[in-house]
C-alpha cells in the first residue's frame, strides 16, 4: 500500500467552509486518489481562535465553523515549538515542504503557493483542484 501524502490546510484554506459553503472534506477525496492524511499547525488554530474571539459576524462565523471541522475530522495538529516562536505560518510551511517532498498545502494565498510544488487551490469559489508543478 502505497505510503500516505500529508496534506497540510493553511488557515485562509480552512474558512472556505464557513465563508464560501464548500465542503472542503468532499472535494478533497473528490480530488485525491491516494491516500492521504490531513494536518494542520497548531499556529493555524491559534489563528482561527484570535479571528474567532476578535472579529464579528461572517468572520467570525467562518473561524468558528473552521475550528468546529478541525475537531470533527481530528485533523492532527502540526506542534511547531521548535521553530522561533515569531515566526509565521507561512515561514513553517514553506520549510516543512522543503524537508518533506510529500506534503502538499492547501491555500488560496496566491503568494504563498507560489513556493510550492504540490499545491491544493479553491477553483471558482466551488470546487477544489490540485496542482502539481
């Protein structure tokens, strides 16, 4: 059995659900013919929790819902203490797929994919597509 992709949900990945009412776990295995494993950073839910706590409506809305589906799918949570603790989300992800070929990051920061070779996208604000370069 083939070994399993780790697919790392960047936190702009995770409101889709709540924002945009795309159900991204669907889509997902609509589009991953292999088995994979999901994970997030655990920087990832101290954000969705400060947008949660201090934003208002559909923001708000969208990291609650977000958080709620992290628990619900026990996505495995990525402790990333060993890095500096200033540095962003962003620095991490782009350093864990450097380290691990297999990863493949699920974002719709257009700067941030542009560092990866293996990529998860949101598609006319409906369906999920990966890219590989």
């Amino acid at each position: 059995m083939p070994e399993s992709k780790k697919i790392i949900l960047d936190t702009n990945f995770l409101l889709i659900p709540g924002q945009l009412h795309v159900d991204i776990f669907e889509e997902l295995s609509r589009i991953c013919h292999f088995p994979y494993q999901l994970l997030v950073l655990d920087k990832t839910i101290h954000e969705l929790e400060k947008i949660k706590t201090t934003n208002k409506g559909k923001h708000k809305v969208a990291a609650t819902v977000a958080l709620e589906l992290v628990h619900k799918h026990q996505i495995e949570v990525i402790d990333t203490q060993e890095y500096p603790e200033e540095m962003y989300a962003d620095t991490i992800l782009k350093e864990l797929t450097e380290k691990y070929k297999e990863y493949i990051i699920a974002t719709q920061d257009i700067a941030l994919r542009k560092n990866f070779k293996k990529y998860i996208i949101l598609r006319q604000k409906k369906y999920l597509q990966l890219k590989i370069r």
